[in-house]
C-alpha cells in the first residue's frame, strides 16, 4: 500500500502513546443531561483523557478539521500557525519543525488525533471528516494509513455556496466529506436521497383539481369541506382559498356553489408545516402563490391531533450533498447561527442539516457522537434536534480548543437547549442538557502518582484501564475497585504512607472471586502464595496502564 511521508513523520506516528493522561475536571453543568460533554483543551490531550471510558464506543465521529487555507483572518486560526500548535511542533519534531512546511505542520498536527479517534470509534462505526483541495489527498493517505484502503467508504462533494471563490476560470463552491469505517461491522442505516432534494407542490390546485366557476359542480366528488376554507395570515398578508374575498364570504354564507378551490391541509396542521419549513410563499410575476414544499426524506405526519416530522428511511443510493435549495451549504448555516445569537459570531461553520445526514447514516438512537474540533457547536445542535424529532437519546461529546469553547460552543448548544428568537422566527427548545469540562492535573507525573488529581480519580482510571467498567463503591471494602469476568480488583492506596500486600490486608478482603488484582506499593507474599490464591501482584506506579 502506497504511503505518505513527510517532515516530522517519524516524530508523531506514535506521539499519541506519548501523550500524557490528563484527568477531566467538570466546571458545571447544564439543563437535564450531563451525559453530554463539552470539553474545552487541546484535542489531543482531550481525546486521551476520553480512553478509559470510551475505547471502542463511540459510533460515529464527525470533525470538520483546519482545512490549511492560509487564512489567518477566521475566529479559527486555519493556517497551523496557531501558537499553540507551533509550540506542541517545537516539543514533538524538534528542530526539524523550522523546515516544515504549511503541509507538513498540518499532517503533524493530524496524524496523532487520528491515530486516537480510530481508538475510540466503535468496531461498527464510521468517522466523516469535512475537508477541501487544499489537503484532501494528504488526508486521503493518512487516513489509508491508519484506518486501512479497505475501510474507505466514499469520498462526498458538498456544495458549499451557490456563488464559489472565483478565480479566472473556475468558481470554488463545494468541499468533501471523506468517509471511513473501523471494519466489516460498520453498517450505514439506509437513507433516500436524490438530487431535487424537494418538490413543489401548489397548494392552490394539486390533488383537488382546479375548481372551475359557473360549472354545475357533484361537490361530494370535489370533497369541498368547510374545515379546508379558511383564510390565511401570513407575514400580515391574508390569503384565501378561492379566486377573491367575495367568495370567501358567500360560501361561509352557506353558498357552496361559488365553491372554486380550498386548500389540501387542515389549519392546524397548516400552521405546523409553515413553521418547519414545510409551507412556503412564492411570488412571481402572476401574483403570490402559498406553496407545499414536500421532502424526499420527510413527511409531516398526524399523531392524535398532534403533528410531528418523521423521516423516511429508504434504500437509495446517496451520490452527492448537491441540492437545488443549498441546504447543505454554509450559507444554509450562517444563517441559522446568526439566528441563534443575532449576530454573526463565526465564519464557516457547517450546516446543521450535514451532521443531521451524517447521524442518520451512522447512528442509533443511543449512539454516542463525538466531535473533536467542535467549532461553533453545530454537531451538538444535530445530536439535540434529532433525539427531540425521533425520541432517541443519543448522546454527544464536543473538543474545543479555542477560548470562544465556552461562549459560542456551550453557549449555542445553551440556545437550542432552552429555544431562541422571537415571535415567528421563534424555535422552540429540544431540552436536554450536558457537562463543561476543562483539562486537569495530569494523572502520572513521571514515575510518580500526581497525587492532587485526588484517589478517585486515580481509582477510576485505573480500574477503567483494567475492566473498562466503573468504580463498584463498597463502603465495607474501601480499597475496592469491582468484579470483571470473575476477578476482583483492588487498589491498596494511601495517601501518606506506604502499602503492602501482605496476609494482614488479606484478611480483610470479603469479595470472593477466582481471581484477585491487587494493586499496592509493594508486596511480602511469596510467588508460591501468590498462584496458590489466585493473586495478580501491581505495583504502584509501575503497573498504572499508561494509555
């Protein structure tokens, strides 16, 4: 298999082992859910502190990287020329790092991240990672590389604005999203896609007919009813279903003979498809039209009285993210982002429609979604309104780096939990919750316990990197950790003294097991005691798993 070498290569294709475990220190918490996460620190360290809880359980991983443009002028730095990268560069390449060049910094910076996220993507799950020209093939290598040629699923164009970056010849409107599985037990969910994306359907006359006048009329086959003439309000404009106000008022005067057309939806069911976007108003040149704006994948369908979107899950091959209304473009984006805050507050961020895609395709309603370079919050935002549409209860972990992780990150995902705007551009909540995190103490300092970390965290990390289980709190045994696969675990640790594994702290073991891992600062049992009762001896700290 073809690979990619560069500058600096040899320094971080294994740096992620070096990387130290830095425990995760929660600032606060937010709404009804602190499942979910939102982490604020570097993306390296964040995904490392993730491994003992979520190795191999994380379904789907969308990241929208730096593409490397050059730009400097971004509320995200996009060039790697990011203090803060430029100094991990100094400590990780070396002086090696003076010679890279803008391409070689951004493959140093990914190469790591990505050797981390594979670990903590699920046997059965699938990463997308956004990207343009300007990297796309060398992202294409790395990712050969670390997920392997047989895991690449697609390569997805993505128009990003109607209007492009134009040079003399060509106009630059669209990126990529590359798509890789962890193996053969990935399954895409099936999703109906085409590239008219939507139809128009004129409310006036489709289904019903066009209702001539001054024609004798079998009104039970035009199924008139007086639930479906009634009269519309829409932006201060009054529409009706007929040629005129006149009319109107002769047929709910009882004349229904002047019946010439009547809408095809109830009001109620009405007023719910205009506010999701399922109604619009079209004016042209032969006057204002009210419009139904049907979606290949969605429908607006009666539950009681109560109406709600469901979505159509069909097998259909899905070829492009090319749509005539741009709803996947970040103009499509932009607009709803200075929605939430009245303001623009971040340039190109995604759609929320392109993370809402990439979960249908990738997750179930318990999935967990992760997002490293969380950005503006926009995966947040997709995790929330799909479990609010659906009922699921997903579950998402956002990274950012950037001191905005707080103000723009939590702070959106705050918005859509609680509902923003106002009177008719109002969006109601998706409720729900999470945790703000930022990094801690490291938990190893050198050979040494990092004792501030506080015992249990200690206790937690260690026993996740044994059993990937929690802590079982035993307030009879206090120094012990839980069962797996029939073997107790136990971390004899103080403080400020020495411990020993030794028939004294035997005795006071009460958990019977057919195997016992004891973790201590030394040990005065003999090999022959040890295998007689079926004891694994690990000494403090030299036995801590360093991830």
């Amino acid at each position: 298999m073809p690979t990619l070498d560069w500058i600096g290569k040899d320094k971080v294709v294994n740096h992620h082992m070096d990387v130290p475990y830095r425990v995760l220190e929660k600032k606060y918490t937010y709404g009804e859910d602190s499942d979910n996460m939102i982490i604020h620190g570097d993306n390296l360290s964040a995904l490392k502190s993730l491994l003992p809880q979520y190795e191999g359980r994380i379904k789907c991983i969308y990241i929208d990287p730096p593409y490397n443009t050059g730009n400097e002028n971004w509320v995200y730095n996009d060039n790697v020329n990011d203090p803060r990268i430029v100094e991990w560069l100094g400590k990780v390449v070396g002086a090696e790092g003076e010679d890279l060049s803008r391409h070689d910094k951004w493959l140093c910076m990914m190469y790591p991240r990505l050797k981390l996220l594979y670990r903590l993507l699920a046997d059965d799950g699938a990463i997308f990672i956004s990207i343009d020209d300007n990297e796309l093939y060398n992202l294409k290598m790395i990712c050969d590389e670390i997920f392997g040629t047989n895991n690449f699923l697609l390569q997805l164009p993505r128009v990003t604005k109607k209007s492009g970056k134009s040079t003399d010849v060509f106009a630059k409107n669209h990126d990529y999203v590359l798509v890789y599985s962890k193996g053969v037990k990935c399954k895409l969910n099936p999703f109906e896609h085409n590239d008219s994306g939507f139809k128009y359907h004129d409310e006036f006359f489709n289904e019903r007919g066009y209702y001539k006048l001054n024609q004798t009329l079998d009104y039970d086959s035009l199924q008139y009813s007086q639930s479906l003439d009634y009269p519309l309000v829409i932006d201060g404009m009054t529409y009706y279903a007929g040629s005129s106000y006149d009319l109107y008022m002769e047929r709910q005067q009882g004349n229904h003979k002047r019946a010439d057309w009547a809408w095809r939806w109830s009001q109620k069911k009405f007023q719910f498809g205009y506010e999701n976007g399922f109604i619009v108003v079209k004016k042209s040149k032969n006057g204002t039209r009210i419009y139904t704006k049907t979606y290949q994948n969605a429908t607006i369908t009666d539950k009681n009285g109560e109406y709600r979107i469901e979505y159509n899950q069909r097998t259909a091959p899905i070829t492009s993210l090319w749509l005539t209304d741009n709803e996947y473009s970040n103009d499509n984006a932009t607009k709803v982002l200075t929605s939430i805050f009245g303001e623009k507050v971040f340039d190109y961020s995604k759609p929320v429609s392109l993370v809402n895609f990439i979960c249908k395709l990738a997750t179930d309603k318990d999935s967990i979604i992760l997002d490293s370079f969380a950005g503006s919050g926009t995966t947040a935002h997709a995790v929330l309104n799909m479990n609010k549409v659906d009922g699921g209860s997903r579950k998402f972990i956002l990274i950012e780096m950037m001191d905005y992780a707080d103000t723009i990150t939590a702070e959106r995902v705050k918005r859509v939990i609680d509902g923003y705007g106002e009177g008719k551009k109002a969006v109601e909540g998706t409720g729900g919750g999470f945790a703000y995190y930022e990094l801690g103490e490291r938990l190893l300092d050198g050979e040494y316990l990092n004792e501030e970390v506080g015992i249990e965290k200690i206790r937690e990390y260690v026993y996740f990197t044994e059993t990937k289980e929690k802590v079982t709190d035993e307030p009879d045994e206090p120094y012990y950790l839980g069962m797996a696969f029939d073997t107790a675990y136990y971390f004899y640790y103080e403080k400020y003294k020495v411990t020993t594994l030794d028939w004294a702290f035997l005795e006071t073991i009460k958990t019977k097991a057919a195997g016992y891992v004891i973790y201590a600062d030394k040990c005065i049992l003999t090999d022959e005691e040890l295998e007689k009762y079926h004891i694994t001896f690990k000494k403090i700290p030299r036995d801590i798993t360093r991830l």
